[in-house]
C-alpha cells in the first residue's frame, strides 16, 4: 500500500479526455491518498471551473470522481514548507509529500514532472513524481 498524493489538474485533464478517472480512482483505492485542506479546496474549485466547459453528464461524472477521492483521502496539516517552483500550488503538492512521506505524487504538471529526484532528495522528499498512466503501470 503506498502513500500517494494527487494533484487536482489530474481531474481536470480527465474531464477534457486524459487518462480516464475512474481508473485512477479506483487505482488508489487501494491505496493511502493524501489531501491538504487548500487541495480539497481546489478539488472542489475545479467543479466550478468546469461547468460552463462541460455537459451536464460530464460535470456530474467528474463531481462523482471528487467526492470519490475526497472520501479515500486522509487531511492532513501542513507543517513543513518546501520551495522548489515557481508556482506556491505546486510547493504546497511537495510540501503535502514531504509531510506524509508520499511514495507518488501524481500529476501532469510539467514543472513538477521535470523535478529531478536529486532535488527532490536535497529537499527530503522520497516520492516519484508520475504520470497518471505511470502511476497505474507501476502499481499493476
């Protein structure tokens, strides 16, 4: 059982045909997903976002999928702060993996995509940063 967090562009890239959620989700169920309080904040955000893109089926599909993951994760505080990119949402992602000891952080951010694990290491973070579908080929 590994220890994952999940970046909520993940479920926005699913809704607009990225790798299919419901595979994702259903991936970490067996799994301990990791959420921050801001994180299920901006889950929920990305509904909003969405509802003018979306159709009706889609939105509620997507909506179902947060709830989903909402329901798997367990909160945590953030008490360490990590800066390694330009974007704070992306520090708050590490900082979440620094705190929990995330073995994945799954996402299809470039920047975070593009960290390597020496700085990763340097920062005492241990997690992969993957893909979506690297997640679910390295868990299969």
């Amino acid at each position: 059982m590994a220890k994952v967090v999940v970046d909520a562009n993940v479920i926005i890239s699913a809704a607009f045909g990225g790798k299919p959620l419901g595979a994702v989700v259903r991936a970490l169920e067996d799994h301990e997903v990791y959420l921050s309080e801001a994180i299920a904040q901006e889950l929920m955000g990305v509904l909003t976002g969405l509802s003018k893109k979306l159709s009706k089926d889609q939105l509620s599909f997507v909506k179902d999928k947060i709830e989903q993951l909402l329901a798997l994760a367990k909160s945590i505080s953030i008490s360490t702060r990590v800066v390694l990119s330009r974007d704070p949402k992306d520090d708050h992602y590490l900082s979440l993996c620094k705190e929990v000891g995330a073995e994945f952080l799954v996402t299809g951010d470039k920047d975070l995509l593009s960290l390597s694990r020496d700085r990763l290491k340097a920062n005492g973070i241990s997690c992969r940063i993957v893909t979506p579908q690297e997640f679910l080929d390295s868990i299969s």
